[in-house]
C-alpha cells in the first residue's frame, strides 16, 4: 500500500510543510495530535491513499476539535485509517448513520461511496464545501488531484508538491 501524509500550517501568512507519519494513527485525535506540535493559525493534515481516497483533517489555533472530511466512504471498507476516520465522523455527529436492517447487522459493514464529514472544513481557504464534494464525485479525477487542487486555491500549492516529489 501506498499512502502520503502532510502536515501544511500557515504562519503570518506563509505556508509550512513536513511529512507526517500516520500509520500508528487510531482516530482523529490521534491525527490531530500530530497537528497540534506544530505552531499555525491553520494546520492542515492530508492524506493520500493508493489513489482510493483523501482526508483533510484540520485543527485550527482556537479549536479544541479537529474538524474532518473523506472523500470516498467506500474507502472505510478497505483503508484502517479511513475507516477510523469514518468511525470518529459518525461518533461525533459529523455524519447521520444509516439506519440498520436485520440484513445489515449479518453483512460485513459497508460504507456509502459518497464523501463526508465537513465538507466546509477549507472553504476559508478557498475550495467551497460545493466545489470540494464535486472533485470527489467527477469521474476520473483521483484523490490527489483534490488534495492539490485545495492546496492550490489556498496558496501552498508549491510547498505540497515539494513534500510529494
């Protein structure tokens, strides 16, 4: 399997960049913590799956709890961190959980393919919750393609290919 993390945080203005290690990563907390040891008034972590989904987890200077967003629930079914992610989306109400049939509780779980969480989680940094949601829905654009496509309109385009090459 082939994954990249980033932590992005801007500081006065100026964007920030390293390669994160998320593997021993068992929820948001535990994704945000990696966050929190840097300074920024924005800290963004991104993360890339073998080309199967994307997460935006983001803790900001006067937030206590980091916010979330996965672009392809489907991904859950698959992915350990994708699915702790979705786990954590639906436990802090972030997402409704579908109800359960008696057919569902024998059925090995199975998530909806459409993206969730905060779909707001970077429209201050330019990508509207309208625009984020179409990315992950268009047909052949690949979860890194959002991820550069965010970085891009929030003006730290440059420093994630860096960390990506």
């Amino acid at each position: 399997m082939s994954s990249f993390a980033t932590l992005l945080t801007r500081v006065d203005g100026r964007w920030r960049g390293e390669e994160v290690e998320v593997d021993d990563c068992e929820s948001i907390a535990d994704i945000a913590d990696l966050a929190l040891d840097s300074a920024g008034d924005v800290r963004l972590i991104l993360i890339e799956q073998d080309d199967e989904y994307a997460a935006i987890v983001r803790v900001d200077e006067e937030a206590a709890d980091a916010r979330a967003f996965l672009s392809d629930g489907h991904a859950a079914d698959n992915y350990r961190l994708a699915t702790a992610i979705a786990e954590d989306l639906v436990e802090i109400g972030a997402v409704e959980p579908e109800d359960e049939t008696d057919a569902d509780l024998e059925a090995p779980p199975a998530h909806d393919s459409a993206p969730f969480g905060d779909a707001d989680i970077v429209e201050d940094l330019g990508t509207s919750a309208a625009e984020l949601l179409a990315m992950c829905a268009h047909e052949g654009t690949l979860p890194i393609d959002v991820l550069v496509a965010v970085c891009e309109k929030a003006g730290c385009a440059e420093m994630f290919d860096e960390l990506r090459a």
